[in-house]
C-alpha cells in the first residue's frame, strides 16, 4: 500500500491561522485505516495506574477529566511508572468500527532516528505514548516503522533538520516560528519499530496547542520505507482543559483556542471520534496515551 503526502508551504508573512486555514480539511489520498483498540497480547512490564478518561467522545467535551490527583512536572526524567503490558489494549472497542481515511501531514515533519524518548529533557506533563498497529483481522504486525512527531508546550515544533532523510514538506518559519532554540533542537520526534505484538512505546510530553488547532500528535507507519498511514491523533476537551488550565507548565497559556467541540479544528473538524486517544493518569502523576491502527 502507499500514501500521498501533502506538501505544503508558507512564507515568512503568513501567521499560523490563515496557514492552516488555506490547507482546510485536506485529506491525504491514503489507504483506509481504522484506529480502534483491538484485543491485547502478551504480558509486558506493568504500569500502576488509576482513573481511565473517555477516549470516543467525538467533538463534543464528555468524558472523565482523567486526574484522581495532581499532575507530574519535570518532564520524562520524572517518569517512575513503567510501560503497561499488552494487556493495555484489550481497554477499548473491537475490530468492527467503520474504516477512516487518514489525515494530512501537515508542513512540520521531517525524518528523525529511532529512539524511545523524543523530550531531549523539555519540560511539560510526563507522557507515556503506547501505539499498536494491526491488520484488517486486527493481528499484530511487526517490523513496522512508526514515527511520532508534535510541538512543544508552546506550539512550536523543533527545526534542526540536519541529518533527515525527508525534510522536502519541512515550513521552517511557520512550525519554529523563528525560535532559536527550536532551530537548534529535534525534540518531540522519533521512530520506533513495532514489536512481535505490533507495539511501541514513547516517552514524551503532552503538547501544546497553537491558534486553529487541538492539540494533536502527528504519526505515520512505514514498511520498508513504504507509507501505510499518515494521520493525527488528538485528546478529549475534557482532558486538554484540565491540563492547560491546572498544570504549572500549561497554565499560563491557558484553553487551547479551537476545541473538538467547537467543530472548527482544520484538520478533525467535527469527525474526531476515531482519532481521540485512550489516556489514563499513572500513579506517578503522569499521563498515559494509547490507541490502536488498523491498517486495511
């Protein structure tokens, strides 16, 4: 299978709202693929955890805020808690949900090495990031490349393209804004090759928002340098307020301006309900994310 990507530009001139604005709800010519959480495999290292948050509310702001207590801050250094077992993805729905498309790119990736924590020791909420993917009879597929990539807790997203591979679709002034430290630094991105059980696993940092979008992780799945899936995954609103509005590296900026429920987002609009993470608070206060691709 392959997929198109969408290339796009911006000059100097254009801010961030009417860049984003121009792409509008542009959808990659890709294969369908389904995000759904299929069954569980093996046993893994085990996480304690507490309260699970909705991870299928649609544009709309329902589900549980996710906290049983205060946020972890610091960054990944301050992640104790260790990567859940398999057993993590047996907490959703099955394979029968309807086939999505995938989602556009967007003009801020570039290619980044593999590696498991993507922070490079920025600040913000400690997250753990677990995706699986699977086939059309959700069985796990491994070997697979899947990369992550999202911004800071600023909106801005890292610039030094050095060293990648695929920087073509890479709008430097738009995605860094010009930031020294940005151009300087590859953080949020990294690729990891999927396990016998189809999974990986990220440390990271719960993003950031900037004007006309929710806060979202960009992904892609790769086999053999072949893509079977562009897309986004985004958070409930319930969660993405709690967060900006409770936690000491968020607060200041506050509410994300475009929410799910708002219908506005350019890239989900008002059809977010298959792209919206599975989140749990661990006991370590920090956050964990997952959520299953299905590529058909």
């Amino acid at each position: 299978m392959s997929v198109k990507r969408i290339t796009t530009y911006s000059t100097a001139a254009q801010s961030r709202r009417s860049f984003i604005k121009q792409m509008g709800f542009a959808l990659a010519a890709a294969p369908l693929v389904s995000i759904v959480a299929c069954g569980g495999g093996s046993s893994e290292s085990s996480t304690s955890t507490t309260e699970t948050t909705g991870g299928s509310t649609g544009g709309s702001t329902g589900g549980s805020t996710g906290s049983s207590g205060t946020w972890a801050t610091g960054g990944t250094a301050a992640l104790t808690a260790n990567f859940p077992a398999d057993s993590l993805f047996d907490l959703g729905t099955s394979c029968s949900l309807a086939l999505t498309k995938a989602l556009t790119e967007g003009p801020c990736y570039f290619t980044v090495d593999n590696r498991d924590d993507i922070s490079e020791s920025q600040v913000g909420l400690p997250m753990q990031l677990c995706l699986r993917v699977v086939d059309s009879n959700c069985k796990p597929l491994s070997g697979l490349e899947v990369e992550v990539w999202h911004c800071d807790i600023a909106g801005i997203y890292s610039g030094d393209t050095s060293g990648s591979s695929d920087s073509t679709g890479f709008s430097s002034s738009f995605c860094t804004g010009n930031n020294a430290n940005a151009l300087k630094a590859k953080w949020y991105r990294g690729t990891q090759v999927t396990d016998s059980n189809g999974r990986v696993n990220f440390k990271t940092c719960f993003p950031g928002w900037y004007s006309s979008r929710t806060i979202h992780i960009h992904f892609r799945v790769r086999n053999n340098n072949n893509d079977q899936v562009v897309s986004q995954f985004c958070f409930t609103d319930t969660l993405t307020q709690e967060i900006c509005t409770t936690h000491a590296n968020y607060s200041g900026r506050g509410i994300q301006d475009t929410t799910l429920a708002s219908g506005r987002d350019t890239v989900f609009g008002s059809s977010a309900t298959d792209f919206i993470f599975s989140t749990q608070q661990n006991s370590d206060g920090s956050l964990l994310a997952w959520k299953t691709i299905r590529l058909s």
